[in-house]
C-alpha cells in the first residue's frame, strides 16, 4: 500500500504541476516552431514541460521519503504581498515609478507587522531611488519617474 509520507512536497509538486498546465493552456495558441526555426510559443511549452516534470519529481518524493506535515498558510501576509503587487500595477503610470514603489514598500508592510514605520520609509525611499536610477536613467526605459501634474 501507497502511503504518504511528507504532505509538503505532494502540495509543491500539485503547484508546479498547475502551474505548467496553465502555462501549456496559455502557449497554446502561439506558433511552436522547430529547434532550428522557434516559434513564440517554444520557450514557454518547452519551460512548462520542464516544470511539470520536475512538479512530478516533487510530488513522488511524498510517498517516499518522510517529511513535515502540511501547515496551516498564513494568509495575511500572502493577501498583503499580492494586494501590494496589484498596487504597483494601477500606480505605475498613474503616479510615476517613485511614487508607486513608496506605496508598494507601505502596502507590503502589512505582511511583516514587526517593522517600523521609519525603517519603512527609509527601505522605500531606497528602492524608490534606486529603481529611478536604473529603471528610467540608466536603462533608458520609458516610465515616468514622477507623476505629471497640471497636465
């Protein structure tokens, strides 16, 4: 008889494996190609592939070797990360990039309660400056650093 033996490696073998399929379902419809001629839809079927076998690798690894047990998700801070990440998304050309990583850095606050408001600001200042820098200035990509007002 087949028993289980570490629930949190069938749990992240069972995410990977959805994960692949859903990637599979959305490359379908882009055009394969051949190894000498890709297609756009190549890379990601192929990549899918790839993490659907190694989903299947995990999750046979349940039933054969001992683990921990499956524990309860603290749903708070992964509600907060994909709140603030949704954030980002709406503020990035509505406020400019400074402002929507400031806002994001605040919005992730809520998944570590421990940190302080001042380590907050100064950690999104940081990131706010930094991604100005790199993002706008130094790659020369097209996002407005700061938000346009009056016009």
């Amino acid at each position: 008889m087949i028993r289980l033996r570490n629930a949190q490696d069938l749990a992240a073998g069972g995410v990977l494996i959805l994960v692949a399929v859903l990637a599979m379902v959305f490359a379908d419809n882009l055009p394969m190609g051949r190894l000498m001629n890709m297609g756009s839809g190549f890379v990601p079927v192929w990549l899918a592939r790839l993490l659907g076998l190694i989903g299947l690798i995990v999750a046979a690894r349940a039933f054969t070797i001992d683990g921990p047990k499956l524990e309860i998700w603290a749903w708070q801070p992964l509600i907060a990360l994909t709140c603030s990440i949704m954030v980002f998304a709406f503020l990035l050309e509505r406020a400019g990039l400074a402002i929507a990583v400031m806002i994001t850095v605040a919005v992730s606050r809520v998944a570590a309660p421990g940190i302080k408001f001042l380590e907050v600001l100064m950690l999104g200042g940081v990131l706010a400056a930094g991604s100005v820098a790199l993002f706008t200035y130094g790659l020369g990509l097209p996002l407005r650093a700061w938000p346009e007002f009056g016009g």
